[in-house]
C-alpha cells in the first residue's frame, strides 16, 4: 500500500496497514540537509530536496510546498525581506490607508515569481513521485493573508471600524487563492492546504463572516478540480469547530491546545482530523517514551480516521529519536 492509497482509505475509514503520518517540515526539513531558510523559501529545489530526505528518513506520507506565508502577498506588492537563515519578514504593510486596495485591484489573479516558484515545487514532486505519495500544495486564507498585507493588529480593527471595506479586501484575496488554488493543482497537487491562523484570533461570529465563507470557496474549487482541502488554523480552535467542518475540509488540523477527542467527535465521519501533541513540550522537549504515547493517544481518539501529525510545525532541532518513535507508534497502531 503505497501513501496515496493509504491517504484514500483513510479518509473512507477503511482498514489501511498503518494511518498515515502528515507531520509538517518546514525549517528542520532545510536544516536537515544542511541548507539555510533563505535558499530553502526562495528557492523550489531546496524545498524538494529537503521533503525528499524527511519523507525517507521519518516514513513521512506527504511531501508539501508549505513555506513561508509570504508567497502572494510578495506578489501582491509586499517587500519581503529574507535574512540568510531566519524566518522571512515584512519590512512594512502594503495597505496602510483604506485607499491603498488599489494596488491589490492591480495584481488581482495574478500569478508572480514566488507563487510560480511553489508551483515548480508542485511539478517537481509530481515529476520524481508520480501518484505514489501525497503532494500537497498550500494557500493563505482570505483572512490570514489579509493580515500579512495590512498587519494583524490592522485586520482585527477592520472587522469592527471597516467591515464592508475588508469584505472588499477579501473578495480581491479570495479570487486570487482560488487562482493559485487551482495552478498547483494543475501542476500535481493531490492536497491544497489553507492556513488561516488569525481566524482562532476572532469570535465565531467573526469567523462565520469574515473567515468561513472564503474558505469554503477556495475549498470548493479544489474540489471541483478533484483535488482533497486541508485546513489549518493554529491555536485554539475549540469555539469554531463546528465551524471549521462547514468549510468543506476532508483533512482539518488541530493544534495542541486543543480538546483532540472532543474535535474527532465534533467531525465525526465529515472530516479527519490530523494531530494533535504538543510540538514543544512533547516533540521536541519531550522523551521518545512521551512522544511515543501521545501518538497513540491522539490516534485513539477516532481509530479509523485520525492521520497523525503534532499539532503545528515541527520545530528545528527535534531529535530524531523521537520522531522515529513517533514512526514506531504508527507502525505499532492497528490501522
């Protein structure tokens, strides 16, 4: 059973020999092969040979184009900068004065030089891998990459001083997701990830407004082109779980603060739920004893469902033991 049927049975809740492991690399991936982050978000090449090596070394079931979340808003406009191995910054909002949507009305479905550069990502994958392992492509959410253009503090103002002006604002966004969307998609993407982090930020009525909607339509393109949706909001999501099945996802991440039994039950058959042990104090302070047991735990919580990951990005300088002792509680697991 390769990870594409492994994956499919999955989410059928049909007997699979091990559930599938979608842990989420990022910075240790592009140290693990001795490369700064720099060249690791800039340039695809890295990124697909960072993905090889921990696909291989950790019995991953995803390779993934995740980077930075800085792909569209650069190609909206946002100067960047990106130190040689820290995270990537912006050097000041690119809406600062609600007249300023014009300069995103400009650049609306288009497909710049970092967003092609995640699709070469996605072709590269497809190209080595076939449909033998899971590629999965990755969008902001309308929300979250309303807040990487303007600043959070911004956005969260927005939602009570200006809430028909950042409706305008996402509708821009939205049409411009669902475009890349649909590229990587094109391009071999089996799985479009969304982060929308700032939407556990937000009450659930703000989300069902601001934030749902727009997700559920750049999920529902995915669809269309017969491709699965991943959404991924961190932080405590408790308050909008219910919500968050609305948006149409087949795979939903849950952080670690998170009630993970309490989310499998909430999704029931709807969606799988992917998670959930605390990336930090487990994963990368913990013991490979620790890591061990929380794995299963979290694979417990729906036996036929759960694909197991912690609960956000593993964080640079995890010890490799335990993610191996993560592999083994998989491999351990009745799938």
């Amino acid at each position: 059973m390769n990870s594409t049927e492994r994956l499919h049975r999955r989410l059928k809740g049909e007997t699979v020999d091990r559930p599938p492991n979608f842990d989420i690399f990022m910075t240790f991936a592009a140290h693990y092969i001795k490369q700064p982050l720099s060249k690791y978000y800039q340039d695809y090449r890295v990124l697909c040979d960072a993905n090889y090596a921990v696909l291989e070394a950790f019995d991953l079931d995803i390779v993934q184009a995740i980077s930075d979340p800085y792909r569209e808003a650069a190609d909206f406009g946002l100067e960047v900068d990106f130190p040689f191995d820290d995270l990537p910054h912006s050097k000041k909002p690119l809406i600062v004065e609600l007249d300023d949507i014009q300069k995103l009305k400009k650049r609306s479905n288009l497909i710049g030089k970092r967003m092609a550069d995640r699709i070469s990502a996605v072709r590269t994958f497809k190209d080595r891998l076939g449909n033998e392992v899971p590629i999965m492509g990755w969008v902001e959410g309308a929300l979250a990459e309303a807040a990487d253009i303007r600043g959070v503090s911004r956005v969260l103002m927005d939602l009570y001083d200006n809430p028909e002006w950042l409706t305008e604002l996402l509708e821009i966004i939205v049409e411009t997701e669902i475009a890349f969307a649909k590229a990587q998609v094109e391009a071999g993407a089996l799985i479009i990830g969304l982060g929308d982090a700032i939407a556990s930020q937000i009450s659930p009525k703000m989300y069902r407004r601001f934030a749902l909607p727009y997700e559920k339509r750049i999920f529902d393109a995915v669809h269309e082109m017969g491709a699965l949706a991943r959404l991924h909001i961190c932080g405590n999501t408790t308050q909008i779980l219910h919500e968050m099945v609305e948006s149409g996802a087949d795979i939903i991440d849950l952080d670690w603060m998170v009630d993970f039994q309490l989310a499998a039950d909430v999704f029931g058959d709807k969606a799988a739920p992917c998670g959930n042990f605390d990336p930090v104090a487990i994963m990368l302070q913990g013991s490979p004893e620790e890591v061990y047991q929380a794995t299963l735990r979290c694979l417990k919580a729906n036996p036929k469902r759960t694909i197991s990951a912690a609960g956000c990005e593993i964080p640079d300088k995890t010890p490799k033991e335990n993610l191996l002792a993560q592999t083994k509680a998989i491999k351990d697991f009745a799938g």
